[in-house]
C-alpha cells in the first residue's frame, strides 16, 4: 500500500486560524470584564426607615409604587421579613346611627371589600377589617364611606385605587354584591377577621409601593401582603378614635346602593317612567349642539307646562351617560353655543343634568319663574356681577413718575360707567352648570401714589398700553 504525503498548509491559513482562536478567547473576556455592574432588586428599592413618634400623626400618602417589574416586586417582597412582634386581633366593631347611615356603611364597606378582592369572602374579610382598623385610627376619617372614598377626587391621590381608576364603571353581579353585603354587615356588627390583626395597609406581591419598606409585615393571604405601622402607631391603644356614626353620600354609589341616590326624591321621580307626564304628540324633541351632542340649549315651548320640562329632558338625551340640560322659556335669552353667559345662566328656566358614572341625575327650575313645592328644585341664586369699565382709548401723560396711572384714572373717571346689570329673577336652590367656566371680576386699576415731581416736558398722546414707570 503507498501512503501518499500530505501536503504542507499556507502560512497563511496557519495565521488566520491562530488570530481567530485568540479572538475566541479574548472577546468574552473583555466583554465579562467591562460588562455593566448587575443591580441587586433590593439595592433598587428606596427603603424609608424612620419610626413616626407618638407625639407626630403618621401621614397618609397617595399610593406611589416602585418602578419594578411584577418578577422583581416579588422578589423584593420576599425579601421583606415578617415582623416577629405579636399580632393581637382587633376589637370588635359595633355599627350605630340612623337607618340611613347604617345603610350607607354597609354597602361603601361592600363596595370596598368587592372591588378589592373581588367575589372572593377570605380577601373580603381581610379587606374589611383593613377598613374599619383605619375608622378607629386618627390619622384616617372616623367614617365606613369617608375611609373607602378617601381621596377619590384626585386620580392620584385614593387610598384604595378602585375608586379613581374607573374600576367602578365595571358591573357586579348581583349574587356577588349580595355576598359582599354579607360580609360588610357581620364585620360591622361584630366579626374580627383576626389574622389581620390591626392592619391599615396591604398590596398585591407583584407591587412595591413606597411605604411598604417602613411598615411591619405582618401576615399573607393569598397574593396580598398586610401591613401595620410601625412603632406605638401600629400598637392597639393607637386606634381610640371614636366612630360618630354619620355617613357621607356618595354618588359613584348610586348604581349600587339605594341609599346613596343623589338628589331629592320628587325631582327623580318626575324623571322616572310611572307617573311621569306624557310629551304631547307634537312637541319637537331638541337635539344637542354640533360642538356638544352632549349639551342641550333649548327654547321652552309655551304649550308645555313645567312638570313636562323632565320628561322633554329626559327625551332629548335618551340613552346619553352623561348629559346637560338647559331652557329658557324666551328666544331672546336662548344662547346657541357654549359657554353660557352669567346673565343667560340667571335667566335661564330650567336645567337637567345627568352623569350616570356617578349616578347622579337632577332637574332644577327658576322657582322665581315656576314655584315648586320643594326648595331642593329651585336653581341657586345668582349675584349680580358690575364690571368696571374698560381703560379709555387714548389718554395724555408725561415723565412725571406716576402721570401715566393717574391719567388712565382720570380719563377713566370722567367717561360715564355703563348701567350695571340687573336681573329679572333670582332663582334658588342648587347650581345646574358646575363645571361651566365663569369669567371673574374684573379688577378696578388703583392711582399710583403720588411721588415728587420731576422736572416737566412736553405732553405726548398716545394710545392706551401698558404703563411702563
């Protein structure tokens, strides 16, 4: 057998391979070597550690979370220790005051516990009891409805974010508000939920909010951690504030709760199907505004007598969330856009207004106009507004410090100030058109304060513009 030599490789190919295989090595090292530093999770965490005293109320923020991904929230949130101290259960809450206001208590408590923890009665119980430790602690409102809606106005600043987040736009079942029910009931008639002990703040795991790295962790319940001061705020003897028995309306209720309806009985009930009036055949049902289909401006007509302005309101909006109202029973004071003008406002006739996100829906008259058995129907009462009169045209000045004020004063006083505006009627009772912009007094210019007089010059005319001293 002949064995054939093998040939020798190029130089060349001997080079490359080498220069690659070193690149192979060193590449990873020097990435490995200035790869950027890993940051800990924990060392990511702002960590505020101060105890509040006894002598100081502990503040009660707006939530604000960590800007940390759900894996890393929950890695941070184990990291957390559970507080080693005792856990002693809460007293027993006792419900008292008007029927109405029991009734209020417990369908906000409902509300809180179901939207909180949804159609689920251990997350319930434990939301329950959060809410009625912060009744009886100072640094929180001393009502059921004022704890759960506290803050609700600003979108950042509720205590329990259902309430600000639109969350309530979403339906309950009604077996489950039924079970919420329940469940607010027996907590405010007695039951202690007491793993929670006395709890005022929880979060879900896969969160960090601000504050939690400063409270003491004190139990678990399925993916929500509880929280309790720090220091004596968080000891029993802390929650002696009493609880007073009044409950606050709130609208956003309404859907849900009979005993949060806004507005006086007779003016929805005139809104309403039974017993309302019928339109006749041919009255024309307005249509909104090209720049607010939500918006009615509309001319009363005389053959309508005023328990039909209701349903010619209720009509016109038809099926619309949210819907503004407004007649005037003259063509003359009618306006045909928007916004209207404080005089229109105080002739106006009539108002509707419905906002079914916070269940709110209620017709006002002119009671100067129309009398009504009820003062809560009547529109409030608007002031007359006298303007100031504008600054003249032109005016004559000098170099004198102080001449171009008193100038535009003097010429001011000397030109006739128009007659003020003087209303046909006052009507009473709340304002139909909050939210409307107004436009706000205007300010009378006040005279310069004499100074020593210069040295004169000639006069110089000139239109009016700002003074410059």
């Amino acid at each position: 057998m002949t064995v054939t030599p093998s040939l020798p490789q190029p130089r060349w190919l001997i080079v490359v391979s080498a220069l690659i295989a070193v690149l192979a090595i060193a590449v990873p090292a020097w990435l490995v070597a200035h790869a950027p530093p890993v940051t800990p999770v924990v060392s990511r965490v702002v960590r505020p550690h101060r105890i509040v005293p006894k002598a100081e109320l502990p503040p009660v923020e707006p939530i604000t979370f960590q800007n940390l991904a759900p894996t890393d929230a929950r890695e941070f949130n184990a990291t957390v220790p559970f507080s080693t101290a005792p856990n002693p259960a809460a007293r027993p809450f006792r419900l008292y005051g008007s029927a109405e206001d029991q009734a209020r208590a417990v369908d906000c408590l409902a509300a809180g516990v179901i939207y909180e923890a949804g159609d689920d009665a251990t997350g319930e119980k434990a939301v329950a009891q959060v809410i009625l430790n912060r009744v009886r602690h100072p640094a929180f409102p001393n009502s059921v409805c004022g704890v759960v809606f506290q803050g609700s106005e600003r979108k950042t600043g509720c205590q329990f974010t259902f309430t600000c987040d639109g969350a309530m736009m979403r339906p309950v079942r009604a077996a489950a508000w039924d079970r919420a029910r329940a469940i607010a009931l027996a907590a405010l008639n007695g039951e202690v939920d007491k793993r929670v002990g006395h709890a005022t703040h929880y979060h879900t795991d896969w969160v960090v909010p601000y504050w939690s790295a400063s409270l003491d962790k004190i139990t678990e319940i399925h993916t929500h951690l509880f929280f309790r001061w720090t220091g004596w705020w968080g000891t029993p003897p802390a929650f002696a504030s009493r609880y007073l028995g009044a409950e606050p309306n709130i609208p956003q209720l309404a859907r849900l709760s009979p005993a949060h309806h806004s507005g006086d009985a007779a003016g929805t009930a005139l809104l309403a199907g039974d017993g309302a009036p019928l339109l006749p055949g041919a009255v024309a049902i307005p249509k909104g505004l090209e720049q607010d289909e939500n918006a009615f401006l509309v001319t009363l007509d005389p053959a309508l007598g005023p328990e039909m302005f209701p349903a010619l309101a209720a009509k016109a909006c038809g099926d619309r969330p949210y819907c503004k109202f407004m007649a005037w029973t003259s063509k003359g004071t009618t306006p045909t856009a928007l916004p209207v003008s404080p005089v229109q406002q105080r002739a106006m006739s009539f108002s509707y207004l419905r906002d079914r996100a916070f269940g709110f829906e209620k017709a006002l008259w002119n009671c100067a106009e129309f009398k009504r058995a009820e003062t809560g129907q009547c529109m409030k009462s608007q002031v007359s507004i006298s303007m100031a009169p504008p600054p003249p045209a032109s005016f004559t000045y000098d170099s004198t410090p102080g001449s171009a004020l008193r100038a535009i004063a003097g010429a001011t006083a000397a030109t006739p100030a128009p007659p003020p505006v003087v209303p046909t009627r006052a009507p009473l009772g709340p304002d139909p058109l909050t939210g409307l912009r107004r436009k706000t007094d205007a300010k009378v210019p006040m005279d310069a304060v004499d100074k020593p007089a210069a040295a004169p010059t000639p006069p110089m005319t000139t239109k009016a513009e700002p003074a410059r001293e």
